[in-house]
C-alpha cells in the first residue's frame, strides 16, 4: 500500500506495478447498486402481501417457492427477499388468511377460507407483478446486470493488466459510452 485516493480508500499496486484505488470493488458495488436502485421497480405497500395470496390461490407453496414464482411472473422484474415474505406470511397467518403445514422440515401455506374470500374480493385488481411489463423486465434486470459485468471486466484488467492493456481497456469504454449515447440519439 502506498497512501490512500480520495474517495476510493487505500490504493494497492497491480502485476505491471501501476497504483490502483484499493476501494475499486467497493466503487464497482456502488455503481450496480446505484443501476439497482434508479431502474429497479418500486414496489407499492401491500404489493408483498396481494401477490402472496395470489400465488397461493393457485396452490400451497413454501416461502422461496412463493418468492420464486413471483420473480418468474415478473419476468425477473421483481423479487421480493425473504425478509419481505417470511414476514408477510406470519401476518397473514395471524389474520387467518393462511395456514402453514409443517412437513419434512418446510413449512407449505395454504390460503384458509377467509384468505380465499380475500382473493376473491380482489379479483377485479390488478396482480402485483403486472406491472412490470416485458419493456420494464430489460430495464429493471438485463441493463444493470450488464453495467455490472462490464464494471468487473474493467476492475479485472485495470488489477492485472499491463499498462498498454489497461489503454486498450479505457478506449474501449470510451467507445461503448459513445455508443451508448448514441443509441439514444437515434429516433
């Protein structure tokens, strides 16, 4: 280590011996988390809890099969964690609206007849994840995913590249960023 780079904390040295922020993974993880939040669809309170009790209306299910299920009719758009399920489900439960079922050490949930009058109430609404449509779904996953990937090729050659091979490198950035722009630029 050789000092630190503003904003980037202690800097380390690459194969060739060129300097290198030692904070560039932490740089990477914010660039993906920052494509995260800006593109990633907002989810509306009680969005968690209508599309459980809409894949359940289908059948009994276990939490990640319930958190899977929703993903897949998102097209990917949407994952609701398990910290946003689990919890859905225990209110559920203590409202009556499901029931869960202990067998082979999971726990399947199954709509109660007051969840299914609930479902029913609801029909003429909307599922949750129809909101994210197939435009959104490359908006929300397939470019941040990208931009992330990209990030971590750069990171890979600026750690063990040589100098002429980190130049190649930011030309080649340069050159996708303009292209980039000028998809935009395109009517």
């Amino acid at each position: 280590m050789s000092g630190t780079y503003p904003g980037f904390g202690p800097r380390h040295r690459n194969q060739a011996g060129q300097s290198l922020p030692g904070g560039l993974f932490e740089a990477m993880d914010q660039l993906r988390d920052a494509f995260e939040q800006r593109f990633s669809p907002r989810v509306a309170r009680g969005d968690v809890r209508a599309a459980v009790l809409a894949v359940l209306a289908e059948q009994p299910m276990h939490g990640y099969q319930i958190i899977h299920e929703i993903e897949e009719r998102s097209g990917g758009a949407w994952k609701p964690s398990p910290g946003s399920v689990y919890p859905t489900l225990q209110l559920l439960a203590d409202e009556g609206l499901v029931i869960a079922e202990e067998s082979g050490g999971k726990k399947t949930y199954s709509l109660t007849d007051a969840g299914r009058a609930e479902v029913d109430a609801g029909e003429d609404r909307t599922a949750p994840w129809e909101s994210f449509g197939t435009h959104d779904a490359g908006r929300a996953t397939a470019l941040p995913k990208a931009g992330a990937k990209l990030a971590q090729a750069a990171a890979q050659v600026a750690r063990g590249g040589t100098p002429d091979q980190v130049a190649q490198a930011v030309d080649v950035l340069d050159e996708a960023r303009r292209k980039l722009y000028s998809i935009l630029a395109q009517d």
